[in-house]
C-alpha cells in the first residue's frame, strides 16, 4: 500500500465521513462510500454484506458487480470466508483466492483467470454484535502490506456500522410512528364516525365530508333525501361532533303530531292552559338548551305554525302555551324534509322566509339505489344484527347478494332492513338463498307499491342487470296534462312538439324551469332528465 499514504486514508476517512452523514438512504451512502474507496485505494472490487431478517448475509451495495452477481451474493453464516467472517467477527486476509479452497466466488465475478488476487475482510460490527462484512480485492503486491490494509478497513467499517445503527433506529422509529398513527387513526375514526351510517361509495364519503366540515359550526342543517335514507342518524351525527356534544340532543317528528300539540311539544305550556294541564311542562326548545333539536318532517308543518317557528328560529325566544313570560333559548338547529320545499315555496304552501331561515347549510342523502356500494355492507350490518338479537348464524349467498344489490329499493336503507329481517325470520336453514327473496315470489315492498308516486314511477321494481345507463328517451305519449295544455293552447307555438328537444322545452317552461318538476311531468327520473338537459344543450334559466 505505498500509494496509501497516511494523508490519503485521512482524506479518504474524512471523506467517508461526509457521505455516511450527507443521506439517510442506506443503499445510495453505502454506495458512495465504495466508489471512494475504489477511487482513492485503487480497489479493483469492493462489497458490503448485511444480514438479513431470515439470517442470511446479501450483498447490498458493491462496486465492480453487475446486478446479477449482486443477487448471487448470498452466504449462510460460516458459508466461505465472508460467513466465517460473520461467524467469527474477525478480520480475514486471503492473498491469492485462486488458492483458497474456502473461497467459494458466491458472486462469479472472479472468473478463475486473475493471478495475485488478494481478498480483504472485516466485520461491520454494531457495539458487540456483528451485523455484516465489507470485503475488497485488490492486487496482492506482498504480505506485509495486509496488515495496513486491515486496520484502514476496520476504521471504515467502524463508520458503516454506525450509520447502519442509525438507519435501523430511524427506521424502527417510523416504524413505531406509523404503528402509532394506524392506531389514533383507528380510534378517531370509532370516536368521530358516524353512528348507524355505513357507507364506502363516493357518494356518502362526500356526505361525511360534508357533516365534518359542517358539524363544529352553529349555522342550522337541511337534511334532505328520500324517507328511509338515514336523516336522523347523520343529525345525531352532526350534534355529537358539535361542541355541543355533551347537551341534550332532542327530535321531533312534525308530521307525527296535530297542530294544537306540536306548539305544545315545541314550546311547552302552562298550568291550566288546556284541559289536561296540570302542571307546567317544558317544550322541544326548552329540553334543547344548549345543545341541538332535530325537527323531522319539516315540510309537513301548517302554514300558520310556519310563521310561529320562524319567529323563534329568528329571535330564538318564544313564550309556552298559556303563559306570557318570554324564554329564551340556545338551540341549534336541524332540520330534514323529504319534500320539494322550493316547488311547495313556489304553490305558497311553505313560507319563503322560513326556507331560507332553515336551509343555510343543506346535505343531500343519497337514495341506496344510487350507492349501490355500500348494499352489501349494509347488508352485512343487518345480519350480524339479526344474528346477534336472535342468536342465530345466517348467512347470504352470492346469488341472493348479487340479487339484492341489483334491486332498486325505493324505501331505501329502511327497507333493506326489514326485507333482511323477513327473510332471515322466513328461510329455513341458516342460508338465504336466492329463492327465498322477496323480490323473486313477487311479495316485497317494491312490487306491493302500485302507485309509489311519480318520481318513482320510471324506476323498476324488479332486479335489473348492472349495465351501462342508457341514454334518456322523453315518452312519446306525454301525461294528459300536456294534452290539455295543447288544447287550449299553451304551447308558445301552438303546436305539438315534435322532438325530444322540443318536449323537453315544453316541460322546463311548464314548470317554471324545475327540472325536477319536469322530470315527474315526462315520467323521467331526475337523473334522467339530467342526461336529457345535457344532451340538447339546454341550459336552465335563472328565474
């Protein structure tokens, strides 16, 4: 080693240094730290062997190695000199490896041909513990220069060692955060999830979003959706992930109740104020006092009580039944209605002041036809219920799930559950199979369902194939209405239409440009109707 002066091993070890400290990319250091050495020390080969988690010695970087010889690198422990280097955890010196039988050229970089071929080893060690090898060939120009060659290589490994330490703490610590933020993420996800929701399609993972974004604030809530779509539970939802999840959480039902005792729920009454009074009660609001009240059926309230509710959504006091002492209340506010609420402001049937009073931040549940993802999940949920409840073990086959996921389900989640129950209570056995669906003998809810109502009226109520939509036709034969609308002449041109275009047309004007409105008047779904719009390039005038 005359060419490796003192100066040249400083540099080098100054050098090493630098790289081992410059990334925590164990491969691309170990790499750079070969190179160097082949570059400063004229190495002709230069390894670094770790072992592995089965307990075998790879090589993991080499300088002078193709890919493939790289793969080839593998040694057991005692296997050669590299594994009795391991073994031993000491430094090995080979001056001729075409004269050593133990040296088995694992690797085939050797190809048996090279004269005066020295191997150099030393153990890569960790405190006590040996963890790999570096090893190197260079020319064998006499014994006494190994001694040299050794004691440089050992301060190198030395260095690899540490870094390799480091990289195996850094890597136990992301381990242990990763671990950690599974586990938080897990709690989270129990604690804020949505109670009695199941949903994974695209659909209800945007309405989640939507009640989390919503739910810290104060702003009141429309619910809106199909009956059956889970309105209560996303309100139940929304108030336990409210700062005002430990106050009350109170519901009503407005469409449960007559008049005269739906002002009496909501606001109480005073002793004698009816017959039946006896005592003084506290109303919906009162009970409600710092935290929410979920009014259900919204829509469904008189005109005349509207104008009573708006009074205290707006001022937040009201007075109870028979008494004259104003109270006053900290209430939030959420509502749900499966009705057209603009189409009812439109006929005067629900007041415009009280619509935009409560429809600051709405959420549109999804029917379960439209998220048919989550079918079997719900599905799932409601047997292991079932199960659980009556200590029974059914399951579903993959027909009868396929079946079930195609229906359409106009009484949406509600439905499901008790069609799950009717089976489970009806099939002998502890499988459902798809013979013993509802839907096959003709006596579910779907086909019980003469007259569902219009916007229900185009949607199968039997199993349909998944297949891609088909592009919305407008029916020829259009409703009476619009036979006598052409009668008496209401048609701007005073003809009947002849094209799609021209029936869609006529529908948005006939109804004030409400597409949902004209989607019931063409007997279309409103997703249809969407399509429809779309295609013809007709776009909805801002009234």
């Amino acid at each position: 080693m005359a060419q490796d002066t003192p100066s040249v091993q400083l540099v080098t070890i100054y050098e090493i240094s630098k790289i081992l400290g410059s990334s925590l990319d164990l491969h691309k250091t170990l790499r750079g730290v070969l190179n160097l050495l082949s570059s400063h020390l004229h190495m002709q080969r230069s390894m670094v062997s770790l072992v592995q988690e089965d307990g075998e010695l790879q090589v993991v970087a080499a300088v002078g190695l193709s890919p493939e010889e790289i793969r080839r690198g593998r040694f057991l422990i005692g296997e050669g000199v590299t594994g009795r280097i391991l073994q031993s955890c000491m430094p090995a010196v080979i001056p001729d490896v075409a004269k050593e039988p133990l040296f088995l050229n694992r690797t085939g970089s050797r190809k048996g041909e090279e004269v005066g071929l020295a191997f150099i080893g030393v153990p890569i060690k960790v405190g006590r513990r040996c963890i790999g090898v570096l090893g190197m060939d260079r020319e064998a120009d006499g014994a006494g220069r190994f001694q040299g060659d050794v004691r440089f290589l050992t301060m190198v490994a030395n260095l690899i060692g540490q870094n390799v330490r480091l990289h195996q703490n850094v890597a136990a610590e992301r381990e242990l955060l990763m671990q950690e933020k599974f586990r938080l993420q897990k709690e989270l996800q129990g604690k804020f999830s949505l109670e009695n929701v199941i949903g994974v399609s695209k659909r209800m993972q945007q309405v989640f979003a939507d009640v989390h974004q919503a739910a810290p604030g104060k702003a009141t809530i429309l619910l809106r959706g199909e009956s059956g779509t889970g309105k209560e539970a996303i309100a139940r939802a929304i108030h336990y992930l409210s700062p005002r999840k430990d106050a009350p959480f109170i519901k009503l039902n407005c469409a449960a109740l007559p008049e005269s005792l739906l002002e009496s729920e909501l606001f109480g009454h005073e002793k004698g104020a009816f017959t039946g009074a006896t005592s003084d009660r506290k109303g919906r609001f009162e009970q409600a006092h710092g935290g929410t009240l979920f009014l259900d059926e919204i829509g469904d309230i008189s005109p005349a009580f509207q104008a009573k509710l708006l009074r205290v959504l707006q001022e937040r006091e009201f007075e109870r039944v028979g008494g004259n002492r104003t109270i006053r209340v900290d209430v939030r506010m959420i509502t749900a209605t499966n009705r057209n609420l603009e189409e009812m402001v439109s006929k005067g049937e629900f007041r415009a002041d009280l619509y935009f009073r409560i429809n600051v931040v709405s959420i549109f549940l999804p029917p379960l036809r439209e998220r048919r993802d989550d079918i079997p999940l719900l599905l799932e949920h409601f047997m292991e219920k079932f199960n659980r409840e009556n200590k029974r073990n059914f399951t579903v086959s993959p027909e009868a799930l396929h079946t079930i996921t195609q229906c359409n389900w106009p009484g949406n989640v509600r439905e499901l559950e008790n069609c799950v129950e009717r089976m489970a209570t009806m099939t002998r056995g502890n499988l459902i199979r798809q013979s013993d669906l509802l839907c096959e003998k003709g006596l579910c809810f779907s086909s019980a369902l003469k007259d569902y109502g219009k916007e229900h009226r185009s949607i199968p109520l039997v199993p349909q194939r998944q297949s891609a939509p088909e592009k919305p036709t407008i029916p020829e034969d259009l409703p009476e209405a619009y036979q006598e609308a052409e009668s008496v002449g209401e048609h701007p041109e005073g003809r009947q239409p002849a094209s799609e275009r021209d029936r869609l047309m006529w529908a948005m004007e006939k109804c004030g440009w409400v597409q949902a409105k004209a989607a019931r008047l063409l007997n279309l779904t409103p997703r249809q109707m969407g399509y429809a719009l779309k295609k013809f390039n007709i776009e909805i005038k801002q009234l």
